[in-house]
C-alpha cells in the first residue's frame, strides 16, 4: 500500500506551522522596522522645515499648519505609529538676534507612547 501514516502527515503539518509562525514573526517585525524609518524620515523632514522657515521669516513657526500655509511642507505627513497627523509641537523661545526674539515652534515629536525596538520612546526622538 502505498502513501503517508498518519504520524507522517502530523510531522510535515507540525513543521509547516512552525516555518510559518517563524516567517510571521519576521514579517512583523520587517513591518515595524519599516514603520520607524518612515518616522525617522517624516521628523527629519519636518525638522528642516522648521528650520527653513525660521531662517527665512526670521520667525518660528507657530503650528504645523503655518509650514504648510507657506508651502514648506506640500501635506502634513501622516505618523506611521499613530497613524495620524497628530504631532506634538515643541514650543520654545526663539533668538534670532539680540534685538529679536519670541517664542515659536523649535521641535516636533511623534505623539506616540510606544517604545522602539531599540529600545527608546518615539516621543523622544
């Protein structure tokens, strides 16, 4: 008689699933790592913008609206954790010469509480 016992087809099956659950787990992870380069790229990228417009307004910027309103940014990009565009302005005083200053937006950060895979908060990048 020819073709596979039960206990065969139980071993091949068993292995099968474990290459499987193998292959999610790297495939979530590949995710997630792709999720937090986008951040890294999205805060880089909002970063020069502020910098950009500080310099050529001689004025911070007072929200993420107002890089987009002078057309620093063409849309406000979407947080990759949060999937949002939910981030948090960091506002602070801003000295552009001994005879001008005012407060304005300095910083942006991601508005999410999850912890990156190396370890460090996305709200503190």
């Amino acid at each position: 008689m020819h073709g596979f016992t039960l206990i065969e087809l139980m071993i091949v099956i068993s292995i099968i699933l474990i290459l499987l659950g193998i292959a999610a787990g790297q495939y979530a992870t590949s995710v997630h790592r792709a999720r937090e380069a986008v951040l890294r790229s999205d805060l880089q990228e909002l970063r020069k913008a502020i910098d950009n417009y500080t310099l050529d307004k001689q004025a911070a910027p007072q929200s993420v609206d107002d890089l987009l309103q002078a057309k620093y940014l063409r849309s406000i990009p979407i947080d990759p954790i949060t999937r949002q565009a939910d981030w948090v302005p960091q506002i602070d005083q801003v000295v552009l010469s001994p005879d001008q200053n005012g407060t304005g937006m300095t910083d942006i950060h991601s508005n999410s509480t999850g912890t990156a895979l190396d370890g460090t908060q996305y709200n503190t990048w």
